[in-house]
C-alpha cells in the first residue's frame, strides 16, 4: 500500500505523532511506503505542483498493476 500526502497534511501529522512505531514497522516490512510531497498543499491550489501530485499517483498505480 503507498500512502500519498501533501506537505504537512494532517494525515501525515497524525500517523507521525500516533502511529509512529507501527507505520515504520509496516515500511520496514515492505506492506506500506509513504510519501511526502514537497511544496504540494492538500486542495492543490498551487496549480503548478500538480504534475508532481499525478505523477506519484502514477507510481503508485503502476506499482499495484506491476503486483498484480
């Protein structure tokens, strides 16, 4: 599973101050990666970092087609 957030988001925010041990516990085990986009804000009102946002929902796409 790839978790995708913008900057400072608040589900980052909340895995990082509540979930720590067990998000990197799941990353160590390979079952997620998560992802933080630099300059991205969570509407997208920075119309310019858009291509950043489609291009790690991309990876992330391609990543599940390739596992099947």
């Amino acid at each position: 599973m790839k978790l995708v957030f913008a900057e400072g988001d608040d589900g980052l925010i909340y895995i990082n101050g509540r979930l720590r041990r067990r998000a990197q516990r799941l990353q160590r085990g390979g079952r997620v990666s998560i992802t933080e986009l630099p300059g991205v804000d969570h509407p997208m009102h920075r119309t310019w970092m858009r291509p950043s946002v489609l291009a790690a929902l991309s990876e992330a796409l391609a990543e599940i087609d390739a596992t099947g």
